[in-house]
C-alpha cells in the first residue's frame, strides 16, 4: 500500500506534470471505485489543473473549481503515461479503473488502476477535499510543521492499544501504515505489542524520533523517482516490513513474523522484543 511518503512523491511528480494542463476527458471504466456522483467526474474535462496536495494517503489534485481525490489503498496504483493508447478503454476484468487524459499533442495522461479481487481504490470529485470522510477523520500529519514531540505524547496519552495498531491508526497520524509502522519501531527498538499509554516519557521521545527520521529519509529516496519507480523504490528501502527469515540489518537476528487475517507484521526479536518471539495465532492453529 503506498504510505506517506509515496503519496508525497507522487505528489511531487504529478503537481511537475500536471499543473498548467487542461482535462480533455476523463473514462471511468471500474464505476464502482467512484465514491461521489455529484459533481460527475466527467465534470472534471475542460478544467485546469492547479496544484496537487496530499492529505495522509489521499492525493488531492485541484481542476478548476473541483478537487479529484483519490486513495489508492493496498493494491491501487496511478501510472502515467506520455501517449495513452488511441481506443477508448473498455471495461472488463482488467486493473484499469479510471483514465484521464490531458489536452494537447501527445495524448499524455494517466491511468487509476488497481489489482486483485479486494478492491479498496476510492475516487472522488468534490468542491473541498474535507468532504470526503476519510480526509475529514484524519489526525495530523506528522511531517507537518509544528508536529512536534508534545504533540505527539498528547496523541498516545491514555490509548491502551498496542503501538503498532495506534501508528497505523489514521484518525491518531495521518499517513502511516503497514510497512512504515514496522520500520519506526524497528529504529526505536520497540515491541509491537507495547501498549501506547504505558510508554515512559523517554520511549515515547524516542518513539517520536524514529517516527521522523524514518518518514523523512522515505521521502527523501522517493523524491524524484518516477511513479513506475516508487514501488521497487519503496521496497529496497524497507529493513525489516517484507524480509521474513533475512537477517536484521542492525544485529543479524533473523526477522520474525506474526499473521493475521489480512496483514503481518515483521520486528527483530533481539531488537525488539528482548529475545522473546511474539507468537503468530494463524501458525498456532495451524499447528493444532
């Protein structure tokens, strides 16, 4: 799932090539990723783009008077293309879901898709991006400026939920998920499991710090990679999110992980856990 700092990239990447440019038309093929029908989203053509925002996971591009907002969610994906194909997209069982393309000589635009049977892609047109839910519930972003350590102790006080889930918890931080809640806590050397309000002041500094440090050395490698480029970008910087059974990069300890119904997550024992591995249920009861 892209997180926050592939969503500030392609931001980046699109505010570059889009900002200027004119909507010709826009082919919704998946209808079933549009969240809003009013406005249309073919209300979008013949607006100009004016600047792409972000808000947590969610793109925000701003034509005209209207806003098109999309989440990508685990499998989603925008890719751009310089020539879009001359035919007209057709629906079908493919991962295209909604393409726009631009004005002017090239045919340059770009495509929604989305992969797999579970589809999560959210595309909406609104006047305010506050009108959509989702960026209505969110919590601050924790690059913003001004986010600092107070704020974020206040976030965690009384939460009596483990830290991993509080991380990933959009209405708490905006724009962290899976794979980067691993990581900052992996950089604090801090269990999963931890309940938020029980972290000592000094944890929840360091928690703090590793949040940070981690986001901001993410964007900095995202910056400037094309979107085909994000993903393979995002993996080979992970240390510990999708490298069950490799070596901990910090102590050698082999990388454990627990499943669950629809996600895992990846810590190091000796980094981590004081040794202890954190039992997996889904193993467990396969084991019975």
């Amino acid at each position: 799932m892209p997180e926050l700092p592939e969503v500030a990239a392609l931001r980046d990447f699109l505010a570059d090539r889009l900002t200027g440019r004119t909507v010709a038309d826009v082919r919704p093929v998946a209808v079933s990723v549009l969240k809003t029908f009013d406005p249309p989203v073919t209300a979008l053509e013949g607006a100009e783009f004016t600047g792409v925002d972000r808000h947590g996971k969610f793109l925000d591009l701003a034509a005209g008077e209207l806003r098109l907002v999309v989440h990508l969610a685990r499998a989603g994906w925008l890719r751009w293309q310089d020539s879009l194909p001359q035919t007209p997209p057709r629906p079908g069982r493919g991962p295209l879901a909604v393409r726009v393309r631009l004005s002017g000589p090239g045919r340059a635009g770009f495509d929604l898709t989305e992969a797999g049977t579970h589809k999560r892609l959210a595309v909406y047109v609104v006047r305010d991006p506050a009108e959509v839910p989702g960026i209505a519930r969110l919590g601050p972003d924790p690059l913003a400026e001004g986010f600092a350590l107070a704020d974020f102790r206040a976030l965690l006080r009384g939460k009596r939920h483990r830290i991993k889930g509080v991380l990933r918890d959009q209405s708490v931080i905006a724009g962290i998920g899976n794979a980067y809640s691993d990581e900052i806590l992996h950089a604090a050397r801090m269990s999963p499991y931890r309940l938020a309000a029980e972290l000592t002041e000094e944890e929840t500094a360091k928690l703090y710090a590793a949040l940070e440090d981690t986001l901001r050395e993410a964007v900095d490698r995202a910056r400037g990679l094309t979107a085909a480029e994000l993903k393979a970008g995002k993996r080979l910087g992970l240390r510990v999110h999708g490298r069950t059974g490799e070596p901990c990069p910090v102590c050698g300890a082999t990388i454990r992980e627990v499943s669950f119904a629809n996600s895992s997550l990846q810590y190091c024992p000796r980094c981590q856990t004081g040794g202890r591995v954190l039992a997996d249920r889904r193993m467990s009861r396969l084991l019975k």
